[in-house]
C-alpha cells in the first residue's frame, strides 16, 4: 500500500510540474529568453494591465471581431476592399472602451527600464529591423505574458493582432 501511495504521489507531482511549466508559455519562448530582467519584469506588469482591459472590455473586442472577420473576407475577395471594410466603421465603438483602457498600457518606468527593452529588442531584431518588425515583434511578446497572465483572454488578443495583420496586407494589395 505505502508503494502504491508514493507511486501515486510521484505520478501526481509530475503530472502537477509538466502542466505547470506547459501553462507559461514565456518560460519557452525563444525571444523572451534573451530578455534582460529588467525587460522581463517590466512587460510581465504591463501585461497584467493589459490582462485587466481584456478582462473588462474583451467582450466588446470580440463582438467587433466576430463583425469585422466576415467583412475582412468578403474585402478581400473585392475590387475595392476599403469600400467593404468601410462598413465597419459603426462596430468600431464595440472596442472604444478596449481602445480606451489600452492606450495606457506601455511599459512605463525609468530610463534604464526604457533603456533595456530598447536594447532587448536589439538583440532580438538587430540594429535596422524592417519596418513595423519591432512593433509586431513586441505584439507577439506581449501576446505569450498575456498567455501566461490571463490564458482565457490572450486568445481574444490573439485574433485582434491576426486581424490587424490581415488589414495591413489588405491595404498593401490596394
């Protein structure tokens, strides 16, 4: 009985440990890895914020996400895809509030903290990334603290930054 009991437990322990290090997905993410401390810390508190606005206002968030995926389809297929998107407009105050609360959310702190997400995001990139690569660098990032911090709405920002991406190349093809 005592073997079955310490086998049990062992099982039940690692199973606790595997599932607790698969639940943090910064712990495997390359990038974050070369992370400073300081860089670390900084954007683990400014995802909290962040986890705070999609909890208060994610609701609105994915109400204009499940208008503006059907819209983004039929854009794309369209020989004039900004006249389609165009009708999205009126849905765009479903995520005034999520628009409103996320506007504070940056890393805010002193000049080394500023300093070393700067140069974090240097060894991440190189010195000239292309254009826009810093800051969907730094979107991907934010989306794996979000994972970490709050797992049921990272999904919900995951598919606004996916659908910010679709717009874009939409309105390179124009």
């Amino acid at each position: 009985m005592r073997t079955l009991t310490k086998t049990l437990l062992a099982a039940f322990t690692a199973v606790i440990f595997m599932t607790s290090c698969a639940g943090d997905p910064t712990s495997s993410n390359p990038d974050i890895a070369k992370l400073s401390d300081v860089s670390k810390k900084a954007l683990d508190e400014v995802s909290k914020k962040g986890c705070e606005c999609l909890k208060k206002h994610g609701k609105g968030l994915q109400e204009f996400m499940a208008e503006a995926k059907p819209l983004l389809a039929d854009a794309e297929k369209s020989e004039n895809p900004m006249e389609v998107m165009g009708k999205l407009m009126g849905s765009m105050m479903k995520m005034k509030d999520f628009g409103e609360c996320f506007k504070d959310v940056e890393p805010k702190g002193d000049e080394a903290t500023e300093k070393a997400l700067e140069e974090d995001m240097k060894k991440i990139l190189g010195e000239n990334p292309e254009s826009g690569a810093e800051k969907k660098k730094q979107m991907e990032i934010m989306n794996a603290y979000f994972g970490k911090n709050c797992p049921s709405e990272a999904k919900i920002f995951a598919d606004f930054i996916k659908f910010g991406e679709q717009m874009e190349n939409l309105r390179k093809k124009k």
